[in-house]
C-alpha cells in the first residue's frame, strides 16, 4: 500500500502524478474549495510537470485566485500561462477572456478590451482553421 499524504483537507496518495492532482484541483475548484484548488495547484508546479500540465495549472489556479477576488494573483498565474498557451487546449482564448474579466473588474478598461480583442482573434483563427481543416478532409473523402 502506498502512503499517503494530507493536501488540500483530502488524503492524497504518495507518487501522485502532477497529472492526476489536476483532477484532485478541478474537483475542489467545482466544489468552490478555493484555498484548496491553489494549494493543490502550488504542488503540481512543484512537481515539474509536463508543460501542457503546468500551463492548465496555471490557468485553473489563476481562477482559483480571480474567484477570491485575489486580483493581482490571478493576472499573475493568468500570465504564467499565457506564456505556455500553445500548450492549452484552447491555445489561450479562456484564459485571455478571464484576464480581461479581472481587469475589467480591476477598473483597467484599456487593458480588459485588449484582452478580449486577443481572445477574439484567437478564436476566429481557430474557426478558420477548423473550416480549413474540414475542407481539406472533405475532398480526401471525396476522392476515396
């Protein structure tokens, strides 16, 4: 039997991979456990995950941050994974969206509309792409 340690308020089994305490972040994040959610992000990072594990632990800490209202903390994991945003699911544009969400509550307009701006070009690259890509599938089929 493993051992086990205490993270968060929940037992944890020791040799955890960073990958599998996302799991253990997310559910406290969705369970509104806040403190909880950072402080499993915290040991994650520690671990020296994967870089697609950290940018999205980044990311999820950062909301963890936003929704206790712990603005300079949020931009700041916010940024932290923006710098890693080509290994985000959605290449940055939830994250440029939630950033522009804080600053907007911030008060910081300009920097709230750049924010949203970014995450908008993102996402219509990523639809064109998406077309693209269909297109190019389409005619493959098409002359099977």
């Amino acid at each position: 039997m493993g051992e086990e340690k205490e993270l968060a308020g929940i037992e944890i089994e020791e040799g955890k991979t960073a990958e599998d305490l996302l799991l253990v972040g997310e559910e406290c994040l969705a369970e509104g456990k806040f403190e909880e959610a950072i402080e499993v992000y915290k040991e994650i990072i520690k671990k020296e995950p994967t870089l697609p594990t950290t940018a999205k632990a980044c990311n999820d800490c950062a909301v963890a941050y936003a929704s206790l209202e712990q603005h300079e903390m949020a931009i700041g994991f916010f940024n932290a994974a923006l710098n890693l945003k080509q290994y985000l699911m959605d290449e940055g544009i939830s994250t440029y969206y939630n950033l522009g969400q804080v600053y907007n509550i911030m008060g910081d307009d300009e920097k709230a509309e750049q924010c949203f701006k970014r995450a908008e070009t993102l996402k219509q690259e990523h639809k064109r792409r998406d077309e693209e890509a269909k297109r190019v599938l389409s005619s493959v089929f098409e002359e099977a």
